[in-house]
C-alpha cells in the first residue's frame, strides 16, 4: 500500500515580508506570483492535478482560517497573498463551475461577523482579487442538523449549509500555535463550520480539556478533499491572537488533513502525539499520523524545521494587580482568561495608571477550596464559568462577591467568549464606562 503524500514546498523570498512582519502589509504582485508558484508546487507533488479531485462544473469552497475580526498585520488569521494566489491557481488550473471563499469567526459576535472579518482581514479584496465567483459568509446562510457517526463526544451538530453544498472542500489553515490546542492546523480550522452564539452547548459543550476529541469528532461531519497550510509567514507564542510572526516561506498541502497536520506541526518543532487534536484523529483512524508512514516530498521536515515558541495557557501570577484565583479550574476557563489578560495587557494599557485609577482585578474560575473572601475586598471581580457554583467553595465565591467593589459574570461551560470578553470588559473598566 502507498503512503500518503504531503508536500513541503519552498516560497521564494516575498519582498513584502519585512514590511509585514514590522507591522504593515503591502501587496506587492510579484508577491503573489511567487506564492501561487509554490501552491502550484505543493498541490502538483502532492496530487498531481486539480483534475484529481475537481469535476467539471464543481463548486469549489476554499475554507480559511478567518479566527477573528483582525487585520492582516495580527498574523492571526491567513495571509491575504495566500487566500489570492490560492483562488487564482484552483481558477486556472481546474474545471470548477464555482470557486468561491467562506468562513466565520471562532468567537462569532464576540470577535466580528463574518462579513467585517472578511474585510478587516483583506481577505475579500484577495478572493476577488484571485478571481473568486462569491465570498460566503456563512453566519448569513443557513445551517442543516447532522448526527456525526462515530463522534465520541461532540455528536451533534448544526453547521453552515454552503460548507455541506459545496462538491470540494479546500481546507486553508495557517500555521499558528493555541493556548488551548497547541496548535492551530487543519483540524482546528473547521470550529468555523458551526455556528458560535455565546453562551451555547454547539459552541462552547466540548471547548474544555477534551478540545481535541470535539476536533476530531467535528471533522467527521466532512474530510477536507485537500489541505494547504498558509505557512508564508506563522505565528508563534501566545497564539492564536497574541503571538509573534516567524517568516516559514512554506506551502504544504495534501489530500490527508491528519498526516498534513503532522508534518506541519512537526516543522514547527513538536510532535504529532503531543497536540490533542491530530493525537484523536490519528489514533482514530481517520488519517496518518506516523511519520514514518507519510511521503514527505519536496523538501524534508528536518530541512525547513523552526522550533516555534509554546504558547503559556496559565494566567495565575501573569499580571501584578490582575489576581487569578483558580485551584480546580479546566483549560475551558483556564487559557482563556489568559489570552483575555494578554490581550489587555499588549493593547497599550499602561498597567499601574490601570491600577491606580481603577483599582485592583481579581478573577474566580471553578473551585476555590482555599478561597478567602476578603481578596476582593474593594477590587473589581470577574467570575467566569458555570461550575464554580457546583463545588463546596461556592459560599465563600458569593462572600467575596458581596466584598467587592465590582462583580461580571460570565456564565457558560466552557465561556470560550471571555478570551474576548474579559478583554472588552476590561478595556471599559479602564475608560471609566
């Protein structure tokens, strides 16, 4: 039996990268040429042809990773050249009736709709740019009820209708790492084919430590007919929204969303069995995960490899004066609050004026069985999540709320909004609203 391929193709040096890491994207043509050749590339050493997978008259989706309602320069969502030279080479090269891109934001009314995502990013000017007959915004279409066969933990799902029509499916990640998932691969990318209305079960029922397993589940609703990891320019540290550019000039693609996820992540210096998401699939069947086991063809992981930097999911002690009190607490609140911190903290808030003239946070997640109720006195508290209430410290959380000078719920299990949220609340806080 053949192994499966997955190609690692070279990006000629873009001259616009400089000026885009520093902080301003500039489209420059020769950019994008030099993109679309290295798709070419990548997608001819992994499958040969667009033949092999577009029929005549096909609609084609090409399904990105538009995260959040952010510009280009947060490097938290894919490259514009990308998304352009991508469209372009699946118009030139196939027989598609129908090319077109969609997508919606992980965090759904908490970090931008669909339609000012797709324009914040630059993503729609690059669709048509490349030539895309439509751009989709899937929070505008309908969604279709599906029982996922074989899901273990997420089995039921309402997802987007244009992501269920479409003949071929192009899955368009970016090269990110997550404090909650490790990575951001291909899997990852499909928490965009569902709805996200906060707080609600779909959403947010399976966004605790078993992100991995809902992951997986999720892509048995529909396996990508072919995956192309935007590795232009990735992301590492505090992904997926607060982390650093690190310049990869990589394509990598093929037709096993699971073994392309592996060699990704492998590139950027972890193993496979370590991030939740490929670990589920792979043990599950539904794609490689072996190294051993998958044709790297073009250019060899050992060649192009960058150890990227982890992402730190822990927020206790993070921040002087914002006191994260969280002792039986799971990741769903756990990194969220971090990358909520994060985000405050990299938005230019000068922390002590903060302090100073709107005093001290504190934020209470899960059990708090060492809890005592006079850290908020005075102080501005944030109680996050749902099971807080069911553990024995639950009287002692409800004494420290009567002691301070502010109290924000966020209810849900997990309340995933509050990587948004919290920031939002935050920010207000600091404005004196």
């Amino acid at each position: 039996m053949s192994k499966t391929k997955v190609s690692v193709v070279k990006v000629a040096q873009p001259e616009g990268n400089a000026s885009f890491m520093g902080g301003k994207y500039v489209r420059i043509e020769e950019d994008v040429r030099k993109i679309e050749a290295a798709v070419a590339e990548a997608v001819e050493l992994a499958i040969g042809s667009l033949d092999t997978i577009i029929k005549e008259g096909d609609t084609v989706l090409i399904k990105p990773n538009l995260a959040f309602q952010a510009p280009p320069e947060s490097h938290a969502v894919v490259d514009p050249r990308t998304i352009e030279a991508v469209v372009s080479y699946v118009k030139k090269n196939s027989k598609a009736g129908k090319v077109v891109v969609g997508d919606n934001p992980s965090l759904g009314m908490h970090v931008g709709r669909a339609k000012p995502a797709f324009k914040d990013s630059k993503m729609e000017e690059a669709a048509k740019l490349g030539g895309a007959d439509e751009v989709i915004y899937f929070d505008e279409h309908d969604v279709v009820a599906v029982e996922i066969e074989g899901a273990k933990l997420f089995k039921h799902a309402t997802v987007f209708k244009p992501f269920m029509d479409a003949d071929v499916v192009i899955n368009l990640p970016k090269m990110k790492v997550h404090l909650a998932g490790t990575v951001t691969l291909g899997l990852k990318n499909w928490n965009g084919i569902i709805p996200n209305c906060h707080p609600n079960d779909q959403q947010q029922g399976a966004h605790r430590i078993e992100l991995g397993q809902k992951m997986a589940d999720m892509y048995r609703i529909r396996h990508a007919d072919l995956t192309i990891v935007d590795s232009v320019i990735g992301m590492e540290g505090q992904g997926p929204h607060a982390g650093s550019p690190i310049e990869m000039n990589l394509m990598i693609a093929g037709t096993d969303t699971v073994a392309v996820d592996s060699v990704a992540c492998s590139i950027m210096g972890f193993e496979p069995m370590e991030i939740p998401a490929i670990r589920c699939a792979g043990t599950e069947g539904q794609g490689e995960i072996d190294l051993a086991k998958i044709d790297v063809v073009g250019n060899s992981i050992e060649s192009v490899m960058k150890h990227f930097k982890r992402p730190g999911g822990d927020p206790i002690g993070m921040y002087a004066g914002l006191t994260c009190v969280m002792q039986q607490t799971c990741p769903g609140c756990f990194v969220n609050v971090r990358g909520a911190l994060d985000s405050f903290a990299l938005s230019g808030i000068d922390m002590n004026k903060f302090l100073e003239k709107s005093g001290e946070v504190v934020v209470i997640a899960g059990g708090v069985p060492d809890f005592d109720p006079q850290i908020c006195v005075d102080k501005n508290v944030f109680i996050c999540g749902d099971c807080w209430e069911l553990f024995p410290s639950v009287d002692k959380v409800k004494e420290g709320a009567a002691l301070a000078k502010s109290v924000t719920y966020y209810p849900g299990c997990a309340p995933v909004y509050i990587f948004a949220q919290l920031n939002a609340d935050l920010q207000k806080l600091a404005a004196g609203k």
